[in-house]
C-alpha cells in the first residue's frame, strides 16, 4: 500500500492544506520557518503513529476557531488528516480472500481519515461487493429454485435482506430451503459480522504503513537513565524512544541489560557500536576515524548491581575526545537517526518516515551526505517526506519531489502547493539558491544565456552554428551560454530560477501554449523579445529544432544514428518530423541522431541542403537580436 496523497484540515494554522501529491520516494516540503511544514507532518504522523501519538482539540485545531467550533459540533464532523493510499498486488490478494475475486484491483485508490476523535475512517470509492455476494453463493450449497429467487443481490446487505424475505415465509418453503437460507445467513455473519466495508476497514488499518516523526526532539543524550527507559507505564520523550531504538538494534532488553554476565552484554552492544560506527563513516564526510562505543553503567543496589544508565561515546581517533553530549548538535543529530532508523529498516511492513528539518545545524556538505542517505537507504525500501528551508537539502534535479507551503494569514493558514512559480520571494529562496548552487559555475561567468529544452537542441545548435561560422554565415553570438532545461515543462521553472538579474532568451516550439512564460514575462522575468519560437521560422503552428532540417537531411541523421533506410516517400504527411517518423517507425530516442550528428559532423554536415541552413540562420539571426 503506498501513499500518494495528503489532505490536512484545521490542524494548528492549516485550514485547508489543498491536496498534497506525495511522490513514491521522496517528497520534499519548502517553506520559511513557521509557515506550516512541521504541522503537515505532524498531522500526518498521527494517523498510524508508531509511537502513540493523538489528536486532541485543545492543543491542534486552530485555536481562533475552537471555541465557535465547539459550540456548532464542526469539531466532530472535521477530519484534520486525510491520506490516499494506492492498492498493490499484495493488498488485493489479502482483500480477495475477505471478499472474493473482483471486489477490488491493483492501483485502486482508497482513502483513510482520521477524526479529532481520534477514529479511522476507511473509504474504497468503486468497490466491488457483487464479487463477495457472488462468492458467497458459489461456496452455498443452495436447493433447486433458491438462487432464482434470490435473485442478483448487488450487496452482502442486499443479500441478507433477501434471505429474511424468504425466512418470513417460512410456511411456504420446504425444510432444505430452510436449511440453506440459514446456513448462508451464519456464514454471513460469521465472515461479515459489522459488513464488508468494516471488514476492509479493518484489514486496511492493518495494512497500511504506519509513521516514523524524527525532529531535533528526537536527538540521544550521551547517558540514558535506563530504569526509567523500562518502567511499566513510563511516559518517554522522543530523546528516550530514541534510545530505545538503539537498544533494540543491539537486542538488548530489560533482562539482558540486568544480567550480571558482562562478556554477553558487551558483545551484543560492541555488536550495535560496530554498526553504527560503519554508517558514520559511510555517510559522514566531515571527519573520519570516529569509533561509537556504547556501554552499561552499573551502580550497586541493594547488595548488588544493577543497570542504571546507557552511555553512547563517538571517540575521535585523531585526538581521543569521546563524549558524545560535547560533540556537535549536527553530528548527534545524524547519529541519532541511524540509531532510530535502524530498528525499522529490517522491517518487511512498509514504514513513512517523516523528516523535520532534517540535517538543519549540518555543514551544506554533510547536508548533500544526509540527501545521499536519503536516496541510497531510505527511499528504496520506504517513502520519505521531510520539510527544510535550506537550499542544500533541496535537490536541483528532483524540481519534481519539491512542494512549496506558505502561510496566507489567519483567514486562509498554511497552503501547500506543487507550482513554484506562485511562491513569494521568501519561500522561493531555497529553490532558486538549490538550482544556483548546482549551475553556479556555468551560469554566473555570463550574463547571457539561451534556454532551450533539451540536450539535443543544444547539440543541433552549437554543431551547426560552429559550421556556418566557417563559411562567415549568420551563426550564435559567442557571448551565448546554452542552458538545456530538460523538457518543455520545465522551462517557466528554469526562468524564475535563474530570476531577473540574469539574461535569459527562451527557444520554444510557438509562442502559442506558452501563457506561464507569458507570465513571467509580465512579472519581469523575461523581456517579451527574449521568447523566440522555432514555429516562426519555419512558418508552421509548432516546430520542434529538428523541423528545422529539410526532411531528407533529419532523416539521413536519424537513418545513421538507427542503421535504417527510411525516405521521405516512406512517412505519413504531416508538419513534425519526429511525429512523422514515430508514427511511422515507432517511438525513439530523440538524442540519438543529435548524436550521430556530433560524432559524425565531418560526413553529414557537407550534404546538409541550402534551405535546412538557411532557417538556421534565420533562427539564429532572431536569437542573436535579444541580445
């Protein structure tokens, strides 16, 4: 079951989160401090906490709304975290034997809520109970004449109603009849004693990954008072589970802790140091040779001696310091993770982890380590959603995983949303300082820079452009640095990042479809004549840069780049070539001739036919003129 949906409503200062989309590894929340972030996770974490974790009124509905609220009841009727979840194969198998064959499919959408109250609500919208009625008269042993007069009942309730029809007629019908009517009515009953849907509900509850909430709070102490760790009943802060967590990475309870047997106790913890001590160095690129110790303290108790505190060292083998509470917040903050973190990663039953700040007080550089742990050991086996505002703990090339969160004042709260181009300046930050962390270097030694969408363009470009420049033809400025965004979505984006103190002239296919460009444009991030639209040169509604090429000269690229023979007689009509030939030849790899062309310049540039030169520069010349 995987989570690919979040709705959070009235829950400290959120209204109406809108819906969130949750990517299936990693999503990331953006946003300034107190915007919103921590109480989108923490909401979510109480829908199935793996520490106990409730909603109370009091303490998590906004508080400008509670008492009003109260009043009217809206407090009972309103469900502050609402999660859609997407049905595996393995779901199905496990709803299948409750229901039947059909009652349910794999990528089915469900829905689970859960109320201030504190009670979960399942939804599965389009079920199917006609395979759970069908299933049950298959297995019945029903006489003669009973399943017509049953008739085609599309639900387990419709059916039992049915049957009590029949029972009210008892006069009427024959003993074998009786006797059937009454053992489907027991095997309703027993199967589905509160229904269908509850009996879903339930196995959904139970099979729905559960949440790991990991904030600062979260962070060990280098000694833990471990009486109070194990007292019957005893309240623990994060900072305790956490500890918690790594005596069970070393399998060590209350009774083995107590046992007076110190080689077996030391080698299960030495065991659980020698592990943590491999993570640290695989992941911690700050320092290296640091050692984790982790020992028992014992204290004489009534004649003897008993366990009384866990004491975590991380001895630097440089200098010989040990005490884990003097090193720094960042590092104990990292080891802290591993030390929760390990307890699920064993785990076969899916688990969400929820980041809060995670890696805040760390170097930029141990933060990308962080984000390489994040993508290496978490996302494979779990979904990760974690919040930031700093720019090295967003990724520039997963633009995708970023949702931004804004709080809008006290009649609207905090609002999460997937478009960055309507954040403010203060939630845009981390994302433009993300992408300028990764393109500094090429981007920032000029001023001038040409958009285009993909790494083809710029190969089809830059070939073409050096050829013409040896016979003295119109060919790109070298004042150009060309920047591939990736693909035609992404372009508005790469605009509003590189933001208004940079150049920017765009490439695309036609000015028509463009309205989010136009609008940035309007914003001031791109001067109207900087939009340059390959359509215009080549006289067509949309042109991509290969229709630039007469149709014979991208074909003798694409026929050498695929060992094939394709003529122009051979291709559908139609204005884009690459339409063309894919609806000819099937789908392909656009870069491949854009390859050939950059391996192969000196065999198939000569050929190249007048007209494919000249709209090149013609393209270039417009270009050349936004300068």
């Amino acid at each position: 079951m995987k989570l690919t949906g979040v709705r959070i409503r009235r829950f400290r200062n959120i209204i109406d989160s809108t819906p969130i989309s949750v990517e299936p590894h990693v999503t990331c929340l953006v946003g300034k401090n107190e915007s919103g972030k921590t109480a989108v996770l923490e909401a979510l974490y109480r829908l199935k906490p793996i520490y106990p974790a409730n909603f109370r009124d009091i303490d998590d509905y906004p508080r400008w709304l509670l008492a009003e609220h109260r009043r009217s009841g809206e407090i009972e009727r309103t469900t502050p975290v609402e999660a859609t979840f997407e049905l595996d194969a393995a779901d199905v198998e496990a709803i299948v034997a409750i229901g039947g064959t059909g009652i349910v499919t794999e990528g089915q959408a469900l829905i689970v809520q859960k109320d201030y109250g504190n009670k979960i609500h399942v939804s599965v919208p389009d079920i199917n109970e006609r395979a759970t009625v069908t299933r049950l008269l298959d297995s019945a042993k029903l006489p003669d004449g009973l399943r017509s007069i049953l008739g085609d009942p599309a639900t387990v309730a419709d059916l039992s109603a049915r049957l009590a029809d029949i029972e009210h007629a008892v006069p009427k019908i024959d003993s074998p009849t009786q006797k059937a009517v009454g053992q489907l009515e027991d095997a309703i009953k027993s199967q589905f004693p509160e229904g269908v849907e509850q009996a879903i509900e339930t196995l959904v509850v139970q099979r729905m990954p559960s949440f790991l909430y990991f904030s600062e709070y979260s962070q060990l102490q280098g000694k833990v008072d471990l009486e109070h760790l194990f007292a019957e009943g005893s309240q623990l802060d994060p900072s305790q589970l956490t500890a918690r967590s790594l005596l069970q990475l070393a399998h060590a309870d209350n009774q083995s802790l107590l046992t007076l047997d110190y080689e077996e106790r030391r080698s299960e913890l030495e065991a659980a140091a020698n592990r943590l001590t491999h993570e640290v160095a695989r992941y911690w690129s700050q320092s290296g040779d640091l050692r984790v110790d982790i020992d028992v303290e014992m204290a004489p108790s009534g004649g003897s001696h008993i366990a009384k505190y866990l004491q975590i060292r991380v001895e630097d083998l440089r200098n010989g310091f040990s005490r884990f509470d003097q090193r720094s917040s960042g590092f104990r903050w990292f080891f802290s993770f591993l030390a929760a973190f390990h307890e699920f990663e064993k785990q076969k039953d899916r688990v969400v982890i929820l980041l809060d700040e995670p890696a805040l007080e760390l170097h930029p550089r141990a933060q990308r380590d962080f984000l390489r742990f994040i993508n290496e050991r978490l996302a494979p086996k779990h979904q990760v959603f974690y919040t930031t505002h700093s720019p090295f703990m967003v990724e520039a090339e997963h633009l995708d995983r970023v949702r931004l969160v804004e709080d809008r004042g006290r009649g609207v709260g905090a609002v999460v949303s997937s478009d960055v181009l309507s954040a403010e300046p203060d939630s845009f930050f981390p994302l433009q300082a993300a992408l300028g962390f990764d393109i500094a270097q090429s981007l920032f030694g000029r001023p001038d820079n040409l958009l285009v969408q993909a790494t083809s363009d710029y190969t089809y470009l830059t070939v073409i452009s050096d050829h013409l420049k040896q016979f003295g033809r119109e060919h790109l400025n070298d004042r150009w640095r060309i920047l591939p965004a990736g693909e035609a979505a992404n372009l508005p984006a790469a605009v509003a990042l590189i933001g208004r103190q940079m150049g920017v002239t765009v490439l695309v296919e036609s000015r028509n479809g463009n309205e989010k460009l136009v609008e940035l444009a309007k914003a001031g991030f791109l001067k109207p004549k900087r939009l340059v639209a390959v359509a215009e040169v080549t006289g067509s509604s949309r042109a991509d840069v290969e229709d630039l090429f007469e149709v014979e000269d991208y074909l003798a690229l694409y026929n050498q780049a695929y060992g094939k023979a394709v003529r122009s007689a051979d291709l559908p009509a139609g204005e884009r070539i690459v339409e063309r030939i894919r609806e000819k030849e099937g789908d392909f790899d656009i870069g491949r001739p854009a390859d050939a062309l950059l391996r192969l310049r000196d065999k198939l540039l000569p050929p190249l036919k007048p007209a494919t030169r000249a709209r090149f520069e013609e393209l270039f010349r417009r270009i050349n003129k936004t300068l």
